[in-house]
C-alpha cells in the first residue's frame, strides 16, 4: 500500500515514478503462428518500452484454444510475484507510428490509480460476421437483446464504465484474477454443470475457472471466454472502465481500426496478415 501511495503522489505531483517499479507481466495467448510483423510492431515494442518505469516479465503460452490459453497464462501469472496484467492479443495493434506503448499503459496506469479501478481497457473493433463493433458492452433487458448484451457504440467524455470488454489491450490488477480463479461456489456450480462438455477444459493445468471454453447460458445466450471471465470479475466487485483515447487495430485478412464510421473501419489486406502500421487509415 506505501508502494502504490508513492506512486499515486509521484503522478499527481508530476514527477518521476522511478521510486516505485510496478511489476506488471505481459500476457499473450497464442493458438498459432505468431508473425514477424506483430514481432516487430508490438511484442519487441511493449517489451522493450515498459521497462522505462515498470519490471515487465512477457508470458506467451500456446494452445489448441484461446480459453486454455489464457487458463496456462493465469496458472503462471499467480506463481509470480507480478502486480498487474496486461492482456495483450497477437492481433491488436496500438495506432501511431511509432507506437508508445509505454505512454498508453502508463496512462492506463494513471487512470487505474487515480480513480481506484481495478480493470482498464483501450479500444478496438470485434471480428465479427455481422458487423465491426466495438469490442465493448453493456448489459441490456430480453426485450432489447435476446443475448442480454447490447455494443456500445458511442459514450461522453474519455473514461467510461461499461460491463465488457475485448481482451486484447485489457490492464488489471492481481486481486481480480485472484479472485475470479477463486470464484463463488455459484460459479463452482456452473462450471459443474458445463465440465462434462468440455473435458480439455477443466483437467490438469486447467483445472481452473478462471475461462472457459464459449458455451450456452441460457439466460443471456452464448458465453465466450471473455465474457465468462468479465461477469465472474463483476461478480466479485471489480468493473470494467474504457480508456478511449487508446485506439487500437484489429489486424488480420482484416484490418479493423476505429475510424466512428464502421464502415470504414474495416480495411481489406491483399497480402496475408498486416498491422495498423502499413495499412493507411480512411
């Protein structure tokens, strides 16, 4: 507490936050090849960039499934002596060229301190079939969403509050994945009920319910695994606030960038995999 106190009077006072090194861990999952380009515009960046103020230890695990990647990243992360976590998807990219990935997580920092947050998120739009939302919404009423779910689209101010996010650009504390691995025995019941369709899942080193693999809730539809993982986080007293001046690329055959126009956030690539770097905004 002393530590975090400092640290909180070093960026209201405006000064160096050398006093105090957080130590935040990178995590990265992986269910495939990782390519030279996101190498080199953001895991070598954000590696390197970090540790001009924090002691930054990169995990990368990999696995047939996101879910039981992130369950192997948790397992290490909780071995560790790591503060914070930053989650960090292998097809998100900051915008800016270059990008400052120490200024945008320090800034994620700042607002995570100043306000006593415990989850702290940029913005990036969803791969999806039916559209290019943002990855970020709310709870909504049957009536309004059979999913219980409705994207947010548009919000007041830099900093808000909303009940999900994507994943892939996602700072938070150490207590919320201590506490959602630990989760409530109404969780417990839950993943009970799932376990036997998803075996992988729950044996061995994922013998966790930190994710799960996507499955069908029937009050609120299909559940992937940032959502499980969100509602459990809730469920435990953490909430989920926006950074929206931290913009990201969502990079693939389709680069997805955050131009307020969905139809123009959606960037067709010719040549394979490609990063906010070389694609041109509209």
């Amino acid at each position: 507490m002393v530590c975090i106190l400092n640290l909180y009077m070093a960026w209201n006072d405006n000064k160096s936050v050398s006093s105090y090194r957080p130590k935040v861990a990178i995590l990265m999952p992986n269910i495939g090849g990782i390519s030279m380009e996101f190498a080199n515009y953001t895991w070598t960046p954000i590696t390197t960039q970090l540790t001009s103020w924090a002691d930054v230890t990169p995990m990368i695990s990999r696995a047939p499934s996101l879910p039981l990647s992130r369950n192997i990243l948790v397992e290490s992360f909780l071995k560790s002596e790591c503060e914070y976590a930053l989650w960090l998807d292998s097809d998100v990219i900051l915008d800016g060229n270059p990008a400052n990935y120490a200024e945008a997580v320090l800034k994620m920092f700042r607002a995570m301190m100043d306000n006593g947050k415990s989850i702290v998120s940029g913005i990036y739009r969803a791969k999806q079939q039916h559209g290019f939302n943002y990855a970020l919404w709310k709870r909504a009423p049957k009536e309004i969403s059979d999913k219980g779910y409705v994207h947010v689209e548009s919000w007041t101010g830099n900093w808000f509050k909303v009940d999900v996010v994507g994943l892939g650009f996602c700072l938070m504390r150490r207590q919320v994945l201590q506490d959602v691995h630990f989760q409530t025995q109404r969780a417990k019941e839950v993943v009970e009920s799932v376990k036997n369709q998803y075996p992988d899942v729950f044996k061995g080193v994922y013998n966790c319910i930190t994710f799960t693999e996507p499955f069908h809730w029937e009050s609120v539809g299909s559940i992937s695994e940032d959502f499980w993982f969100l509602e459990r986080a809730s469920e435990c007293g953490h909430e989920c606030w926006v950074l929206a001046d931290i913009k990201l690329s969502h990079s693939g055959s389709v680069v997805i960038n955050c131009d307020p126009d969905p139809l123009k956030a959606a960037q067709v690539v010719y040549s394979g995999f490609s990063t906010a770097a070389r694609v041109p905004k509209i």
